[in-house]
C-alpha cells in the first residue's frame, strides 16, 4: 500500500474492470506474500522484479480473456 504523500517507492497500475479486479488483487496478494516469504537471503530487487512480472503476466490474461 503506498502511503499519503509517499512517492519514494516503486508503484505499478494495472487496470482492470470491476468484475476481474477481485481474482486479480487476491492472486497478486497471494503471489506477493510467496515472494516476501522467500525473506532476506533473496535481494529486495529481485523481489520486486519477480512482482512485477507477476503483474505484466496478470496483465497479458486480462487481455487474453477480454477479447
């Protein structure tokens, strides 16, 4: 969650309609918890990279099942 006032951290948007965004956040929030799992011996870059490919693969779906 990025805080009031706080730009300093990495955000992404990903669009979705009101009847995908539920699926998607809970997936996302699910993938994101395995990942912050993995703890300290992996790089918090890393983390964020394998987030944000999570995010550009959720994306790609989305589109998959809209057309």
């Amino acid at each position: 969650m990025l805080d009031a006032g706080d730009f300093s951290k990495t955000f992404w948007v990903l669009f979705a309609d009101a009847e995908e965004f539920p699926k998607v956040n809970d997936e996302f929030r699910r993938v994101s918890a395995a990942i912050e799992a993995w703890g300290d011996d992996v790089p918090a870059d890393l983390k964020v990279s394998y987030k944000r490919a999570y995010l550009a693969f959720s994306a790609k779906q989305i589109g998959v099942t809209n057309r």
